[in-house]
C-alpha cells in the first residue's frame, strides 16, 4: 500500500502540475500530453548516471515504459530544470521535468542534485540521525492532496534557477494543501551560483553550483520537514525563522556526516570542520554558515541578537527578515560548544533526537529563549545523561540565556528531579511524589516542597517535608491449637495483650510455647499463641493407676460412702 500510494501521489501531481520537456534535450514537452507520464506498469529502475566532476552514480530512476525521468516515487523526489526562467516573481508552472527515452541524461548538475536528494532522504532514520520520518498518510483525501504527515514532504528540486531569477544560492518554499492543514509539496530552488562574485545590485557574492553541496541540500529539506512539523504560518521571520534556520544547519551538518560514513573503512566522528555548512558551495570553499568560527555574520551570544527596526521582520527581506540567517547561529554556536565539551553525550544521532524533538514544541511565538528552553526539557525527555543536560544548560547560561535550575532533592538529599524555567517564570513541581523510607518504628507521608516556586530569579534548590507517624503493624492471636482467634493492626511500642479466651492461662511470642510474650513490644509483623491451662481431674488420675476408666461421679459416690462408713464406726 504504501508503494502504491507514494506512486499515485507523485504522478497525480505531476499531472496536475502539467510539467513537460523536450526529446531531444533529455526533457519532454510542455506541450505533451501529461497523460502520457503516467503508465500502469511504471517502475523504478537502476541506472549508471553521471554527475559533476564526472563522478558516476547508481541511482534508482522512474520508467513508465516509455520515458526515464529522475524522479522517485518511493522517496517522493522529483527534479526539473528552471534555466529558462527569466522572471522568478511569475514562474508559474514553467518548470521543465527531466525526461529521457533511451536512459541518457546529460546534465550533470540535475543528476548530482538527484543524487544528493536521494541521499538526504536515506539519511532520515534512527541509525544515522536519530529521526525517522514517519511517510505519507493512506488516506484518499490526503493522498489527492498531497499531504504528508509529521515530517515527510514531497520535494521538486528545481536545477539552475539563474539567469533573471537571481537564484545564486538555493532555497525552500513550502506549498499548502488546498486546507492549509500540511504541506502537499516544497519546491527547493537550487542555483548555479555566480562566477562574475556580484549580484545584478553589485553586492558581492562567492556561490557556487548549490547542487553539489550535500549539507546545502540536506539543509533546504528539512526547512520542509521542520514546516511539515509545524504545520502551516505565514512567514517564518524573526526568532521563529531563525530556529527554522539553526534547525536546518543543524541536520545539513550530520546528513553530510552520514555521508562521510559511508565508505569510510573506521567510523567518522563529527570534528570540528563538521560544523561548517556549505564549504563545497562556494568557489573558495568559504563556509555558507560556520557554527564554529565568529564573523561579522556570525551572533553566537543572545546579547548579539539583532532585531528589524519598525517591524520590518514580517516580511521584509531587507532586513534578512528579522536576521533569521545572522541569529540562527546563537544556538548553532551552543551545539557546537555542547558537543566540544562532551562529545560522547552529543553523538551525531543523539543531536538529531535533541533536536527534532525540540521543534515539536515551537511555536510562530516562539524565542530563541523558549527554543534553549524546550532543548533542555528534550534532553530530560529523551532520557539525556545529565552530564549532557549540565553542559547544555551551561552553555546557555554563559550565552545570556535568562534561565534557571531549579533542583528538587530527594529524602536522601540526591537530586530527585530538575526544572527548568525562564528568569522570572514558576517552576512546576515533579508530577511524581518523593517517598521517604519507613523505619522500623517510623512511617512517612509526602507534605510538601520546602522553598519558593514562584517567581524563580536563580538556581535554587528544594527539599521535600515529610510527615512522620508510628508505623503500623499486623499482630495475629493464634489459640494453641492454630487456630485464629483475633488479627489486629497495631502501633509500633509496647504490646497490650489481650484477654486470653477461657480455658488459656497464657500469651507466647512461639508456636512451641517457650517464649512468654510479657513485657513485648510491637516492633514487627507478629504471630502470638496462647497456651492452654492444665484440667484438674483426680479421678482420672485414679483410673490411670488402676488402669481402668473410671467415671467422676462414680469415684465421688464412692468416696461419700466411704466417709459415712468411718463416721458410723466411730459413733458405734
């Protein structure tokens, strides 16, 4: 179902979208019949491809038993050319989808575009980043409209968006289901950069081909998968857009790094040069984005923070709208120092957890505080060592970070659970309750946290109260014979015995009767026996001498006669 599904999703946009190129160039006709791209048998097919740098690629491409297209219905990928797109503003749906009939594509920068496509989709699992993209709904309404789920996007990556375009670096644009409930799709612009180092405004610029930069590309898709978490917003600007920005650099930075493992024969950690995006987009290899070496692009303090005058960073690309691409960096910095501090607590997956985890808990209102916030409660959630946690928050806090710890102690003085809070803001107290264990004479009910929640200003500390009461324990009376005779729950000290039953002269703490329970004390479960008292029976005792059984009131008669007889001899 889920082939089936990916496949009809694909094809039903690409006909609705009515994209089409040219034969002879590897590219079929807008003009063509779209129809005609979609077959019943269509499959995917492995093909030798050759990209930039002549470098050859196994890659897997659609056949509809007519044409080859570099395109993916398994990974929801689809490549167009925009060379010939002169005015960005008003493409429409000019694009031109790469088509070939014998399997031969000649354009290097298409299949190298592809090929790292396809190697950001792979990268998206737990063993390489520690996220798994969940995929596309198999409901009918969401597969006509294209929806995805919790992080998965269709993406039409669309190659040398130059010329009047001005599209030197790349981009992602989300489109919105007819609903505005999910992205349907994302086109991802991918330029050629600029050789001449101007704009057409003469502002410098160093880009080079943006399709052969693995972290680029890996960094425009997740601007989808992070959208597709969030769900539709107008704009991403201000410190909204600058998380979106960090959050891009941040899986840009460990796809590249799935990479390098690859073919690597000994694992490849993440080094220090691991933090620098794009070094393969420019022509000097100046990184796009260094999360680790400060520049005047560069805000690594919240001090730093820089903010549009007049409200500009609505929609305002003078202003990179809000800085997002400048701020970006004050939490890309706190990464790279977290993990330089304790590499084996921020290993490639666990930043990815940490992260994609994170921004399930933004929102358009969100700060770049509440994002440093929402991390550090990520990591607790995610069962982080508190090495990691520590060095996090650290770095925050050094960073000018406004938050607090606020540790809540354990009845043994260890710590219980942490909080933390904005400068300023309550702390909630642990939803789970401390216990404080009993002692033999003892018991203890939680009270309440000892110190002030409210109103956190620094790093405080919390004790728990508990109330104190004489433990309670079961004490059972047991006849001679085992038989229960009362079951009472009793305080700890001393034992207050009760009446023996008739026909019982005493109370022991044993089954064999040895120890007198005078004087006890309650200070355990207990068990109790009570001994029985002896029968006086003198007749009976008669009867075993003469070794004959001898009734009672016989021997009394007896003895009534007995006595009569001596007192007549004597009165005689």
């Amino acid at each position: 179902m889920k082939i089936f599904t990916r496949k009809i999703t694909l094809f039903l946009t690409l006909f609705a979208l009515g994209f089409a190129g040219a034969l002879g160039l590897g590219l079929l006709h807008k003009s063509q019949d779209p129809l005609s791209v979609q077959a019943a048998e269509g499959q995917m097919v492995k093909m030798t491809l050759k990209g930039l740098e002549n470098k050859e690629y196994e890659l897997d491409v659609y056949y509809d038993g007519n044409y080859y297209y570099l395109a993916d219905y398994l990974r929801n990928i689809v490549i167009f050319n925009g060379s010939d797109i002169e005015d960005f503003a008003s493409y429409g749906n000019n694009f031109k989808l790469y088509a070939s009939r014998n399997g031969e594509f000649t354009d290097p920068t298409a299949v190298t575009l592809y090929y790292n496509c396809v190697q950001v989709y792979d990268a998206y699992t737990e063993e390489n980043i520690g996220v798994e993209l969940k995929g596309l709904n198999d409901n009918a309404d969401d597969i006509l409209n294209n929806a995805t789920e919790n992080g998965e996007v269709t993406v039409y990556a669309i190659a040398h968006l130059n010329n009047g375009a001005n599209r030197y670096n790349a981009s992602f644009s989300p489109q919105w289901n007819k609903d505005d409930t999910a992205i349907s799709h994302g086109f991802m612009y991918v330029g050629d950069g600029n050789p001449e180092g101007t704009d057409t405004q003469g502002n410098y610029y160093h880009f080079y081909q943006q399709a052969r930069s693995l972290d680029t590309i890996g960094h425009e898709y997740q601007h989808g998968v992070t959208r597709s978490v969030w769900g539709y917003s107008p704009s991403t600007s201000g410190d909204y857009g600058a998380i979106n920005e960090a959050t891009s650099d941040i899986f840009g930075m460990l796809i590249e790094n799935v990479e390098e493992n690859k073919n690597a024969s000994s694992p490849v950690p993440l080094r220090d040069e691991s933090w620098d995006n794009g070094t393969k987009a420019t022509y000097d290899g100046t990184p796009l984005y260094s999360m680790r070496t400060k520049s005047p692009y560069y805000r690594f303090d919240l001090t730093e923070r820089t903010i549009c005058e007049h409200g500009e960073e609505g929609h305002n690309n003078s202003c990179d709208y809000g800085y997002v691409h400048y701020n970006s960096t004050i939490l890309t910095n706190a990464q790279y120092l977290a993990w330089k501090r304790a590499p084996q607590a921020f290993t490639r997956q666990k930043i990815g957890k940490l992260w994609y985890e994170t921004i399930h808990h933004i929102t358009p209102e969100s700060t770049l505080e509440d994002f440093a916030l929402e991390s550090l409660r990520a990591a607790q959630k995610l069962d982080f060592e508190e090495e990691a946690i520590e060095t996090l928050y650290g770095v925050y806090t050094a960073k000018g970070f406004p938050l607090c710890k606020v540790t809540f102690e354990g009845a043994d003085g260890k710590v219980y659970h942490t909080e933390y809070v904005q400068k300023g803001e309550s702390a909630a107290t642990p939803s789970k309750q401390p216990v404080k264990e009993s002692t033999v004479q003892y018991s203890y009910s939680f009270k309440g946290w000892k110190g002030d929640l409210e109103n956190v200003t620094e790093d405080i500390t919390v004790t728990p109260e508990f109330e104190e009461s004489l433990r309670q324990y079961s004490v059972s009376f047991y006849l001679e014979s085992g038989e229960l005779y009362k079951s009472e729950t009793l305080p700890y000290g001393a034992l207050t015995l009760p009446t023996l039953p008739e026909g019982f002269e005493a109370w022991y703490l044993d089954a064999e009767l040895t120890k007198p329970a005078e004087n006890a004390k309650v200070e355990g479960d207990m068990k109790l026996y009570a001994k029985a008292a002896p029968v006086k029976d003198d007749g009976a005792d008669l009867g075993l001498i003469l070794g004959i059984s001898i009734p009672v009131a016989v021997l009394v008669a007896a003895g009534v006669a007995v006595l009569i007889v001596i007192l007549k001899k004597r009165h005689a």
